[in-house]
C-alpha cells in the first residue's frame, strides 16, 4: 500500500472515531503570575464535529489519488 493511501486511511478512521465518540484535548491558561507564584486553569476542549467530516473527506481524497497514481 502506498504511503499517501495509508495516511488517507490513517484519516478517514480519525474521522469517523472523531463523530462517533468525539475527542477532547486539555488546555492551560496560566491566570495568575506574581514573582515566583503562578496560578493556572486546565480546562478541556471538544474537537468539533466538522473537523472530523473535513478528515474523512481528506482521507478519502487521498486514498482515492494514491490508488490512481499506482494504476
């Protein structure tokens, strides 16, 4: 399998893992800094739902044009 296939299918899983179950990631916001004393908020972030439609699109494009460059 070519390499631009694979990562085509690396996306399309990524996608589709990102609409069903939805990803999330931590996020620090340092609030506070006095001298030596630094005050900071984790806070988490969901991964939007159309980033993993952009990703299945993406990986399906180049699944698509990696097959077509081996024929």
């Amino acid at each position: 399998m070519r390499p631009q296939a694979l990562i085509g299918l690396v996306l399309v899983v990524l996608g589709v893992f990102i609409l069903v179950r939805g990803m999330s990631y931590s996020d620090r916001d340092e609030v506070l800094r006095v001298g030596d004393v630094k005050a900071s908020v984790e806070s988490k972030k969901a991964v939007p739902a159309w980033a993993g439609g952009v990703a299945i699109v993406a990986g399906i494009a180049l699944i698509v044009s990696g097959i077509k460059r081996r024929a």
